[in-house]
C-alpha cells in the first residue's frame, strides 16, 4: 500500500494516475475540508481524511502502508498557507509517524535550492522539512526537482492567466533574466515511481530539471505565443511585485496566482541537464512541445466541459 499527501494537487494527480495503472494499491491522504476533494476520476483510492498535525490520525491512516509519496504543501495556498504549519511541521509529524510505523520508504518532493539558510521562504521551509526527515531516520529519497509545468500548475497556468488579464504590459521581476529548467509533471512522476523501485536510493538526495534552460523572459516569450497574446515585459523590483500580487489575489476574483511564486523565479533553480538521464535513464520532454494545455479553447466547447463538470 502507497499512502501520497497532496493528492488532490497536479502532480498528485497524475502520481496516483500512473501508481493506479501500474496496479499499485493507493490511499490518499487528504485534510478536514467543506470542499470537494479533487481526485483523479474514475481512479480507485482509499481515502484517509486526516490533517498532518494529528498523529493519532495519521497512525490510523498508515495502517498496513508500506511507502509514502508525500507532496503536500501549503505554497499553493498563497497567502492562506502556512509554510510552518504544513511543510516544515506537518512533514516532520508525518516522518515521526511513518517510523513509528515502519514505513519502508518515505519519498519527499524539494525544490532546487532549499537551504535553511535561504531567504526564500519555500526554499527555506523545503531546507528545514529535508533536514527533519533526514534527523528522523527514516528510510528516504528525497528529490528536489526545478520549475514543474504540466495542466492546471502552478507556474505555467498562472503566467497564462497573469497574460491574460494585464492590460498591455506585464510586471517582471527585475529583468528576467533568471535562468529555470522547466520539467515536464510527467516525467517527474516517473522519476518519483522509480525511486519506489529502486534500492540504491534509499537515504540520496536528487536534483532534477527539464532538459532545456531558458530565462524567465524567454519562457514568457513562449507561453504569450502559444496563447496568441502579446504584452511589453517590463522590469519591477521583486517586493513591489510580491505586493502587487498580494493586491491581486486579494481583490481579483480568479487570480489565481500564489503570491508565493515570486520565489520560484528570483534566483536561478537549474542543475546539470544530464541529471535525468544519467540517474533515471529518461529523456526529459522538451518545454515548448508540451504547452498544448494553455492554447484558448472556442468559448462553446469551454462552456459543455464547465456544464458536464457542474452535472
């Protein structure tokens, strides 16, 4: 049994996809919520609703699992998040727990970067949780991946949005010349399906990323192509951007743009591009192949899909 946090998010989803076709058995771990949980359909789970403060419930929740995917993270949460709360935590109360109850394998999802040290929040709370699984004991594999995109991210899909609803220019963070290495969520979930398998990566830690660089202008530059809209880039201090953007999740009904993804394209997030190659035996997908996602759909097949979904 594979127990996955943060399911209901995109790589989760396509993590318990892919564990479901490979005739894996998945429980799902998901927290007290009013709102409908959003889980791969048609995609038998077991469901463990039961948030990562509560051991008792969390010991109940790994009954009879033998490896845990844990992805959970308040970053797309923006502004409502709690970094401390979930990430930092929320992840050292889950590797206590999975110990306690001879978890054979604790997978975490990083980020490039994380450091305690870093001033970034997200890369400092990812530094800290690593740190903690690391001190726990428990047997891990931690892989700390660049920028991930694929449909309904948290990178590529608000770009598009952000493209979208700024009137002529788009607001950068200083002159958009941070270099990232976007990998496709697919081949992260491979990557994450393997270390599973693998015994030799039990207690490693891996940095992996697309196998392309680009700056951040450029993959503005690619994303305004494939949606056929065009905006002047132009150049603004970080802080009054994170503000700006606070400004907008706050009054901006669908923003939908964590204010927290600043952080993602501050600094440079790349590692060596034959990373993924050399250690998974993949070829990653190429950025601009894979953004079919993002293209406008007619407004009469936007509105069946938005009326089959409300069915």
């Amino acid at each position: 049994m594979i127990l996955v946090t943060g399911a209901t998010g995109f790589i989760g989803r396509v993590l318990v996809r892919q564990l479901n076709e490979t005739g894996q058995q998945v429980r799902v771990l998901l927290r007290p919520s009013p709102r409908s949980p959003r889980l791969p359909k048609g995609v038998p789970v077991e469901v463990a609703v039961v948030g990562l403060d509560d051991e008792r419930g969390l010991r109940a929740a790994m009954r009879g699992v033998d490896q845990i995917v844990h992805l959970a993270s308040a970053v797309s949460q923006g502004r409502r998040g709690n970094l401390f709360k979930t990430d930092i935590e929320g992840t050292r109360t889950l590797a206590l727990v999975a110990k306690s109850a001879d978890v054979e394998r604790f997978i975490y999802l990083s980020h490039i970067g994380s450091d305690r040290a870093s001033a970034f929040p997200i890369h400092k709370a990812k530094g800290i949780a690593e740190e903690h699984i690391r001190k726990i004991g428990i047997p891990h594999t931690i892989i700390r991946s660049s920028i991930v995109f694929g449909p309904e991210d948290h990178f590529t899909s608000p770009l598009s949005n952000l493209i979208r609803i700024t009137p002529g220019i788009l607001p950068i963070p200083s002159n958009g010349t941070t270099l990232l290495q976007p990998l496709w969520v697919e081949d992260l979930v491979t990557c994450m399906l393997w270390a599973l398998q693998n015994p030799d990566m039990v207690n490693q830690t891996y940095d992996i990323g697309g196998g392309e660089y680009f700056t951040l202008r450029q993959i503005l530059e690619t994303v305004m192509s494939i949606t056929h809209t065009r905006r002047l880039l132009v150049p603004i201090s970080p802080p009054y951007l994170r503000a700006l953007f606070v400004i907008l999740d706050a009054f901006t009904p669908g923003f939908n743009v964590p204010t927290y993804w600043i952080d993602y394209v501050a600094v440079n997030r790349t590692c060596p591009v034959e990373n993924l190659p050399r250690t998974f035996g993949l070829m990653p997908a190429r950025f601009a192949y894979r953004l079919n996602y993002l293209e406008r759909k007619p407004l009469s097949q936007r509105i069946q899909e938005a009326l089959r979904f409300s069915r």
